[in-house]
C-alpha cells in the first residue's frame, strides 16, 4: 500500500463505489482514491503531485487562503490579494487573472480529467504557465510551480486541510480559514460540481446531499476540514473566519483582516477593497476567468456561474425540509466536540 509523505496511506476505489462516483461525477476519469486517517477522497491524480504539496516551502510573507470548497474562496483570495498588493487599486497585475496572481496550489490533480480538452498551446492556465514558469514542465504542476514561482508578498490558495500541508505551515506563514454553513456549503458545491465539467456532477440535489453526508464529495469530511482549522483558532498565525460574518459586516471583517496581516491599510483603501472585491465587482470581471473553458455551457445558461448568488441562507431556500433535517443532524453529530464558541454546532 503506497504511503505519502505526508504518513496518510492511499486506497484507490474500486467496485461499486467507484461505479457509482464515475457515473454521477463524469470528470472524475481517471479513478479516485482515499487517504487514511481521514478518509479524503481525491482524484487518483493527486498521487502525482502530493509528496510535492506536502513539502511545498512556504515563507514567512505568504498567506494561505484554506477553506472547503464553495465557502467563499476566491472572494478571500481577492481580498487578501487586494489588500496586500493593491490598497490604491493600481497595481500593474490587478488585471491579469486572479490565478495569476494568487495560484490555486493543489488545482493540477483536476488538470488531467478526459472530459475536458487538454491544456496544450493556446490555453490561458498554460499561457500564463509558460511566462511565469519559463523552462518549466507543466507535467510537474501548472498551478503548483506558478505558486513557487511568483513575487512575494503570495497569497495562495488551496482546499487541502492542514493535515495534508506541511506540519510547519502556521510557525511560517499566516493562513486565513474560511468556513461556511453547511446547508449553504453543499447548495453551492452542488451547482459548481454541475457546472464544472472537471467534476461534472449529473445527478439530483437529493442524490449529492447523501454524497456530503456521507463524506463522499471530493476533498473528503467538510467537518474533519473545519475540526483540523478549528483545533489552530488561536495559533497567532491563524485567522479563523465564518463566510457570514464576511458577508453581514464586511468592513468590520476587513478591519480585522488588516490587524492580522499587518497591512496598516487607511479606512478610505479598506473601502476601496471592499467596493472592488463586492460580489457584483467580481462577478462583473468574471468573463475574464481562465475557468470558462471548463464550464457546463447548458447549466451555465440555465443556472448561473461560478459567480450565482453569494448569499447567506441560500440552504433554507433550496434544500427540502428533510434534506435541512439531514445536515443539520450531520452537523450536530459531527461538530458536538468543537465546543459552544463554534458556530454551526447547535
């Protein structure tokens, strides 16, 4: 059984399980795997870059942008980004894409999927590769080695939990952990994973709720991801966020964010962030995103893309009754250790 550096074993899926995956997740062509501890569940081609991402060499003016899919990820990366680089909304590379300038570090394993086009000539994600990565084979991680190679100050981004990162990541870098209610968490990874042909997810709502509660998605148990990050809260390095409170009082958000990363930004830049990283400023960029190439065109005009609704409360909307019984009772089950001070336990 092949073991990781990071000491998790990999298990690759097999029989039914993997009959099931490959045929509600039409991306996922090249097989899928677990690592235990943990039961993460990736694509099989993460083999390919893990020993590389468990050892990647973080430096002290990083931050890490870490969360579970769909809990506001970009939107922090944005902002983190705009923060540290371009307060005064003047920085030369504001305009080129966001992965560019803030690279999605474990995006390669994804890369490979038969139901998308190769990446080859042509493609902005190689495009980008070839000038930042001069000399470089895009083989060994597109996204991983523009990460390694781009100017401090970095703000990276990345779904893997703690575990599966270097044990020193907080005593180096700073990392900012968004998390986000679960009800609204697999309401908006339910439509991503329709939409990106990547994943490409064909079933009913009903049918990816049981995929979450059963901790089959992609990137594995949301609650083991959140316990890992909570556990860190109080590491000096760490900065601890729920999606809502972002959303609710965001420059009450945006003054705490410039005490942790020692950015000294004025109220009058940090309104400037807020106003350029705002869901319709963003969404408006949008058509500039590298990620078109890989979207479900039908559920892009039916349903929205990677930008639909950035809202709070959009699970109680969407979800059933009983679907809303479900996570909660998911939730409750799997965070009743956190303590009080967590905030989707009760």
């Amino acid at each position: 059984m092949t073991q990781l550096a990071s000491g998790h074993t990999v298990e690759v899926l097999e029989g039914e399980e993997l009959e099931h995956q490959e045929r509600d997740f039409q991306g996922y062509t090249n097989g899928l795997i677990r690592l235990n501890p943990g039961r993460w569940l990736f694509p099989a081609d993460y083999t390919k870059f893990a020993d590389s991402l468990f050892k990647f060499k973080f430096r002290e003016s990083d931050v890490v942008v870490m969360t579970w899919p769909k809990c506001g990820t970009t939107w922090m990366q944005e902002i983190i980004w705009t923060m540290k680089n371009n307060p005064d909304l003047d920085h030369p590379l504001a305009s080129q894409p966001l992965f560019a300038r803030s690279p999605f570090i474990n995006f390669d394993m994804f890369t490979l999927s038969k139901n998308v086009p190769p990446i080859d000539d042509g493609n902005p994600l190689l495009e980008a590769f070839k000038v930042k990565c001069p000399g470089k084979d895009p083989k060994d991680g597109i996204m991983l080695q523009m990460a390694e190679t781009i100017p401090d100050p970095r703000t990276i981004k990345t779904h893997l939990p703690f575990s599966l990162l270097t044990p020193d990541l907080l005593d180096t870098a700073k990392v900012v952990y968004v998390a986000r209610s679960p009800k609204d968490v697999v309401v908006s990874c339910f439509h991503h994973c329709r939409l990106i042909l990547l994943q490409g997810f064909t079933g009913s709502l009903d049918q990816f709720v049981q995929y979450f509660l059963d901790d089959n998605l992609v990137f594995g148990p949301y609650w083991l991801h959140m316990k890992e990050a909570w556990e860190k809260r109080d590491h000096p390095n760490m900065h601890f966020v729920y999606f809502e409170d972002v959303k609710t009082n965001t420059m009450l958000e945006l003054r705490k964010l410039n005490k942790f990363l020692n950015t000294n930004l004025t109220e009058e830049q940090l309104q400037k962030v807020a106003h350029y990283t705002s869901f319709s400023e963003m969404k408006s960029r949008e058509k500039n995103s590298v990620f078109n190439s890989f979207y479900n065109n039908q559920v892009l005009s039916s349903d929205g893309s990677l930008f639909r609704k950035g809202e709070v409360g959009d699970g109680q909307k969407c979800l059933s009754p009983e679907q809303q019984a479900k996570v909660d009772q998911w939730t409750k089950k799997h965070t009743e250790d956190f303590g009080a001070a967590f905030r989707y336990s009760s």
